[in-house]
C-alpha cells in the first residue's frame, strides 16, 4: 500500500515537472518586441512665418523674408533636443546656420518609433549683451551639455532665464534669443513635422512726426514697468488663436524687479519730419498696478519736457508682442497710439501722411 501511494505521488510529481516544462518551452517561442527605428524628420520655422506662410523645403524664400525685420529677428544658430517618454534624451543636434533664416528644415534622425517623444527647439543660444567688463551671454545654460542617453535635465532647463542689467539695456545688436517646446507622436514609419520657434522678447516699433513749425530736440525715450528677467522657455498656459500667447508664468515678482527703459536720443526733429526710430527689444512681462488696469506707460522728452502715455490697451506684454506706437506731435498736444499686431506684421503707421 506504502508502495503505491509513493509512485502516485512520484507520477503526480513528474506530470507537474512536465506541465512546467512545457509552460516554459511555450514562453520561450513569445519572441521580445524589438524597438522599432524610424526616421524623424523636424522643419522649424519662425512662429510668424509657421502661422501665416505656407511651408517650403528652401532656406529662405522672397516673401517670408519680409517677415522679418534684419538678420537678428531671423535664426543664425538651432538646436533641436528629442526626449523619449522615459525623459531620456535621444538626440541633441546642433546645427550653425551659414545665413540668417526664418525656416529651416533639418535632415532625419534616427529614433525609436512608436512613442510621443518631446522636442525642444532652442535658437540663437550664444546672444550677448554688453556689459561692463566685456560680452555677457544671455542663455547662461550650456545646452551642448544635454548628454544624449542620460535624463534630460527638465526642471533646470525650465528655470533657466535671461536677464538684462541697467536701466538702458535692450536685446537689440545681437541675435534674438528664442525657444519652445512640442509634443510630436512618432508612429511605427518615417515621419516629418513642421514646428514653430517663438521669439524670447517683446517688439517696440516707433513713428513720430514733428507736426509744429520749429525744430525740436528729442532728448530721452523711456519705457516703464519692463521685466529685467525671463524664462527662457515659455511658460504659456493657456493659447488663443494662431497660439497667441493668453496667459504665461514669469518668474515672481520677488526675485523679478520692474524697472523703466530708457533710451538717450539727442537729436533734432525737424519740422514736418517723421522719424523711424531703431526697433526696441525688451523682455517678456506681466506687471499690475493694484487696483490699476493701466499697466505700461512711454514717455518722451522734448525740448526738455515731459509727455507720457499709459498703453491702455496693454494689459501685459507676452513674448513674441510686437508694439507699434504712433506719436503726433503739436503745438497744443501730443498724439500717441498704440496697437499690438502680430509679429511678422509690418508696421504701416497709417496715421502719417495723409494730411500733409
């Protein structure tokens, strides 16, 4: 009897073994999902130019080029970093561009398909601004250091900004700092996209015309309430239509001081004349008067005194903002005009010359 119940056991035993056996032969035959490797294809193009322009495979064609206004508002050098789900950085591409484009379009890169990837697009990264002691460059972040294959440093690069110092500094004279972020879903095939780069500051375009029968001496331009500091990528929170920038984080308030622009100009405005003066570019801001809606406000010296405006149509100055600002100047009074349109827009000032 002892003898029997021991081979039942052994049988039993042996049936189990080959049961496991053959569900470890059965798994062995799943083959593992090899990643797949597809070609990634990224056009880039200025934000302007990427919502008003049909794309092109050239560098630069007639009418786009109008769209901006020097080599400085175009991109001289891009660099294009691809993140994987997992936040490990698969490409990091730095390309010097031979000539001043607005639109770019970049040969493939190998990446794994079948994933969402990110991809950030960071242009003009080597701008400078002059101060004391020599060039200061803008973006302080050494992006060439983004290791492909290790964790893409998000948290730094988000807070990583651009600063101006002294109450005369602006970012004209050196390529225009610009940046973005895109989600792209890259599928199991080849695929090119086309995305936009957003320009890091705020436009200011000005017209006067000296309507008074005297020459006039304009001495002093002045610009209140701008940001000293900015992100450097942008921090929308919400976009309207053609991603027009609603609502956006700057750094706080606290560690952000406002201060006022100001441009020495020392030159005489002759009768009848119109100036054009040299674009202004100041930084990307938020500020609000307590209990204030009237946010910005320029002044103008003439003949040394004073005459301002409050922007009351400018309740804050996102990125990418192109301010046109219109001055009439009378015996009596002192005309302005303010209006926000969009980047690529040339600035007409319709209001002069048409009463001689």
């Amino acid at each position: 009897m002892e003898t029997c119940k021991s081979a039942y056991i052994a049988i039993v035993l042996g049936i189990c073994l080959l049961w496991a056996g053959c569900s470890d032969a059965k798994q062995e035959w799943v083959p593992a999902e090899e990643p797949v490797t597809v070609k990634l294809r990224i056009d880039v193009a200025l934000a302007d130019i990427a919502e008003t322009a049909p794309r092109t495979r050239a560098p630069e064609d007639a009418a786009n080029a109008e769209k901006a206004d020097g080599p400085n508002e175009k991109m001289q050098t891009l660099r294009l970093v691809v993140v994987r789900p997992d936040g490990t950085v698969e490409a990091n591409e730095f390309i010097e561009l031979a000539t001043a484009v607005t639109e770019h379009g970049y040969d493939p890169i190998e990446v794994v398909g079948n994933e969402t990837k990110r991809v950030y697009l960071f242009v003009n990264e080597r701008a400078t601004v002059p101060e004391d002691g020599g060039d200061r460059r803008l973006v302080t972040e050494e992006l060439d250091r983004i290791a492909v294959g290790r964790p893409f440093p998000e948290s730094r690069l988000y807070g990583a900004t651009i600063q101006l110092n002294g109450d005369d500094r602006e970012l004209a004279g050196t390529p225009l700092p610009m940046s973005d972020r895109h989600t792209v879903e890259v599928p199991d095939h080849d695929l090119a996209v086309s995305l936009f780069v957003t320009r890091a500051a705020v436009k200011f375009s000005f017209l006067l015309r000296n309507e008074t029968g005297r020459t006039l001496t304009l001495d002093r331009l002045t610009i209140d309430k701008m940001a000293r500091k900015e992100y450097y990528l942008p921090r929308v929170t919400r976009y309207g239509d053609k991603d027009e920038i609603l609502d956006y984080i700057v750094p706080s308030v606290e560690n952000n001081e406002y201060y006022t622009f100001r441009k020495e100009l020392a030159r005489a405005l002759k009768s009848k004349e119109e100036v054009k003066l040299p674009a202004i570019y100041l930084l990307e801001g938020k500020y609000r008067d307590a209990g204030d809606s009237r946010n910005y406000r320029m002044s103008l010296s003439l003949n040394g005194m004073v005459f301002d405006r409050y922007f009351d149509n400018l309740s804050q100055l996102p990125r990418n903002t192109h301010v046109v600002v219109t001055v009439r100047i009378k015996d009596t009074e002192v005309i302005w005009e303010a209006d926000v349109v969009p980047y690529g827009d040339k600035a007409l000032f319709p209001i002069f010359g048409l009463d001689g």
